[in-house]
C-alpha cells in the first residue's frame, strides 16, 4: 500500500532554488499590494490566487492564468479600473514594455500603485544560464524579439517614470540582488 511519503513528487535542489526565490519575489510584492489588482505578465498568477483581489493577464496560460491577451498594451478594462499594477520579474520578457507601461498607466486608479521588481542584465543572464533545466518559462526557447537579460535599476526608474509615474520608493531584496519599485501615478500640476 502507498502512502503519502511516496506519493510525493520529488524535486531538485534547482527546483527548490528557483521555487524558493520565487516565493520571496510574490511576498515581497504581495506586501505592498492594496485594493484590486492586475498582475501582468502573472505566469502562474501565484500572486493573485494568494491575494484574492484581481486579475492575472499573460500572453501564455501558464494554467492559473485569468485572462490571456494578445498584447498586455491593449487590455479589456475601463480606465482607473485598478488599485494596484504589478509587473513581477516581467518587463523585461515584454517587448513592447514602453507600450504596456502607457496601458498601465491608463487602466491604474489615480490613487493607485504600480510595483514592479528586477534584477540587473548581467545577474539575469547568469541567473537564466544557472536555473535554465528547472525553469518553466525557458524549456525549449531562447529570448524573443525584444526580450532583455534584465534592466537596471536606472534604467527600470526612467522607464516608469517616462509613462506618468513617480518611483516613491526602491528597495533590495534577495539579498540586495533584486529591485523592487514602487510609483504611483504622477498629478498634474
């Protein structure tokens, strides 16, 4: 007779590592979230399922995913329709990451937050080299069009910024090897 114990799925250390880091990733964004909430770029949509509030979007079903969209610059929702956006480890896989800010900034109350996270181009190419047989979202590709081994934190502060956001607050995590960014959307003066 089987029992629990070997039922189990057994997984890698790798498996571990990449799981683990991602764990802190959504908990250190998860904390700063308020209202409802859009997570582009979502992937397994972990952070919404564990929220309660909103809405995943991808352009791939990861298989949690609530919505899957053509391009994330274009979204079905009515302007100021959230609290709070999220782009976790995921612009730098969108293309059209200038485009998607604007929609960001369209679709996110006046009130609101836009919080995303990054890790610099040379970690995230090595980073990627390292975890390349355990990560899901690398099986069988490599970098499209447009994609980026990360962005850096200036560069990640400019980019937000040039879409009608103020960085309020940046912050390292993982062991100061990944960057969190808070903005809201800048007033008209």
């Amino acid at each position: 007779m089987a029992t629990a114990a070997d039922t189990r799925v057994t997984r890698s250390p790798g498996e571990r590592i990449v799981d683990t880091l991602a764990r802190r990733r959504y908990d250190a964004v998860r904390r700063h979230v308020r209202g409802r909430l859009l997570d582009v770029g979502c992937g397994d949509n972990r952070v919404v399922r564990a929220y309660g509030n909103g809405i995943g979007v991808d352009i791939h079903q990861w298989g949690n995913v609530d919505l899957v969209v053509d391009d994330a610059a274009h979204l079905p929702f009515e302007a100021g329709s959230f609290d709070t956006v999220t782009f976790i480890a995921a612009l730098n896989h969108i293309a059209n990451r200038e485009n998607v800010l604007e929609e960001a900034r369209r679709v996110i109350r006046e009130d609101g937050r836009l919080i995303a996270t990054m890790i610099t181009p040379r970690l995230s190419a090595l980073w990627h080299a390292v975890i390349r047989p355990w990560d899901p979202d690398q099986c069988g590709r490599d970098l499209h069009e447009g994609e980026v081994w990360g962005i850096s934190s200036e560069e990640m502060r400019r980019m937000i910024e040039r879409h009608g956001f103020d960085v309020v607050r940046h912050e390292r995590f993982v062991l100061g090897l990944n960057n969190l960014f808070i903005a809201v959307p800048r007033r008209a003066r």
